[in-house]
C-alpha cells in the first residue's frame, strides 16, 4: 500500500473547526438520518483506519502532534454524536448475575435480527453476478482488520473472557501458519479476482453503511470505558458468521463462481466459526473475578448495539444492491 498522505479534506475541516461550530454542523445534519450517517460514518472509518496504524491510512513514519490531537478531539465528539443521536436499542433486560446474562446472550446470538436478515436470502436466491462480487468487495473492505479488531478486544479482559478472546486471536492468526491467517485467505479472494488492482477504488467508493457494525466496534475497542461493551458486540458478530457465509457462498454456487481461491475465506469460516459465540458466552459465564451488575449490563449492551447496527446495516444494503440491480435491469 502506499504511504499515508494526509486526511480527506472533508475530515480535515471538521478537524479544524472550532467545538461549537462542529456541534453546529452535527445538529444541523440530524434532520437528514442519511447526510447525518453518512458524514458520521465516513469520518469514523477514516479516523478509525489512522487508529489502527496501517501504512496507508496513519502517520507511521513520522508523528503530527498537532494533527493527532485535532484527530483526537474529533474523534470523541464524532463518537458522543454516534451513540447520543444516532444509535437506536430496544430496551434491554437487567440480570442478577453473569450466568443468566450468558444464557440470555446464547439465545440472543440465534434469535438476533441479523441473524436471518432477508440480505442473505437475496444473495443467496436472486443477487446477479455484479451484485455478488459487489458485496464481496465491501466484505474485504469490512473484514481486512478483523485480526487487529480483536487484538484490542484481548486487552483490558481478565480471565477467562481474556482467555477466549486470545484463543480467537489466534485463530484470526491461522494457528501460527502465514497460508491459515484469516486476512490471509483475503488475500487470495484479492489476487483471485484481479482486486488489488482495485483495493484503493474500492476503499474510496464503498457505501458509507459498508462500516456500520466495523465502525460501532472500533468506538468500544478504542475507549476504555467501553470494553466489556465490545466483548458483547463481537459476541453477537461472532454469531452472524456461519449462516451468513453459508448463504453467500451458495448464491456464489448459484452463479457459477466454484473458484476455491474465491470461495476460500467464507468456506474456511463456516467450519472453524459456528463455536467462537458459544465459547464467548462459556467465557463470560465462567468469569473470575465475577462481573458487577453494571459491567454485565455492559456486555448485554454491547450485544444489543451490535444487533441493531447490523440490522440497519444489512437493510442499506439490501436497498443498496436491489436497487442497482433494479437500474441494470432497465438499461
């Protein structure tokens, strides 16, 4: 990739605005719910991909005090206004302790709206070819720092909620073998698609509510408070993998597209995923030092953050691809 140049100069002049003029310009977008996440959500990702450190996305070679501190000034107002004014739960119920709240989470990681969204009904029954390999791109797009996403959930837990999320750490690491890293089998979805040649096109242009769930992950990994918030929401994220994948991969079938090197990364997921929730929720359940009642309804939150985020993630692009299958039709 090439080397960071610099922020978008959409990002860069809320960066540089004064606390009351970029209160101003957030109110002022609310009556709009598209412009409002559309300009949320482009900021977060671009603020998040500096957060992670890639080459092509942060200053990893020389550091910019006065930028980073805009950065970060941006980066929590930009975040109050995404869980002040823009997320939407149902209301959540309250626990007596970590093990009803483990067999709530069970039940909600089979049962949550974005488990059987009608998206994955028409990627595997109706998507043509060019909305297929659209949605894979805005799956890599989504899932090329899932290893790293995960790292940062490991640190802050103790026990045996650290110990899990370790364990999928290595996983996503492929057991220690370069060809079974999870960002790995990307790679090969890239070169087998002729996609490297496109990754930048396709970072630039991807649909703002691509990052939705991406985005509400890394606004809990990335704050303290938040962290058993993020156990949650990976928890329930955990949960769409398997019957997900398996609905992509037979729309893939439908069309033609048998190519195990595209194939690679949803195959290898269904068969190695489907137990990662359930060992989360065995994680939360046999925690020492036990949890409090407000750090269990953390983790119930985060799930329930993660539930309704990925829903109105999946309704966009539903919307999205069936409407651009509906201009193709008519061209």
């Amino acid at each position: 990739m090439a080397a960071f140049r610099g922020f978008d100069p959409e990002l860069r002049s809320f960066m540089a605005a004064p606390a009351a003029a970029q209160q101003a310009m957030l109110a002022g977008l609310r009556g709009n719910p598209e412009e409002h996440g559309s300009f949320l959500h482009r900021q977060l990702a671009e603020i998040y991909a500096h957060w992670f450190g890639y080459r092509d996305g942060a200053f990893t070679r020389n550091t910019d005090d006065a930028a980073e501190e805009a950065l970060f000034t941006a980066k929590i107002r930009l975040e109050r206004e995404l869980f002040d004014h823009w997320v939407s739960t149902d209301p959540e119920p309250e626990f007596a302790d970590q093990f009803e709240a483990a067999d709530y989470l069970d039940e909600l990681a089979a049962t949550n709206p974005g488990v059987g969204h009608p998206l994955f009904e028409y990627l595997r029954d109706e998507a043509p070819r060019e909305q297929l390999d659209r949605f894979l791109q805005c799956e890599l797009i989504r899932n090329e720092v899932v290893d790293d996403e995960v790292a940062l959930l490991v640190v802050g837990l103790q026990g045996m909620q650290k110990a899990v999320a370790a364990a999928n750490l290595w996983d996503e690491c492929g057991r220690g073998k370069l060809e079974h890293f999870h960002t790995y089998w990307l790679r090969r979805l890239l070169a087998a698609t002729n996609g490297w040649d496109a990754l930048y096109e396709f970072r630039e242009n991807h649909p703002w509510f691509a990052k939705l769930t991406s985005n509400m992950n890394a606004a809990l990994l990335t704050r303290p408070a938040r962290k058993l918030m993020a156990y949650g929401c990976f928890l329930v994220f955990e949960s769409w993998v398997e019957p997900h994948f398996v609905r992509i991969l037979d729309g893939l079938s439908r069309v033609g597209v048998l190519d195990d090197e595209v194939r690679i990364y949803f195959t290898a997921h269904v068969k190695i995923d489907p137990r990662h929730s359930r060992e989360l929720s065995d994680g939360l359940r046999l925690q020492r030092p036990l949890l409090t009642p407000v750090e269990v309804r953390d983790v119930v939150h985060g799930a329930h953050l993660a539930s309704s985020t990925g829903k109105r993630q999946f309704d966009h692009m539903l919307a999205y691809l069936k409407s651009s299958n509906s201009e193709g039709a008519q061209a």
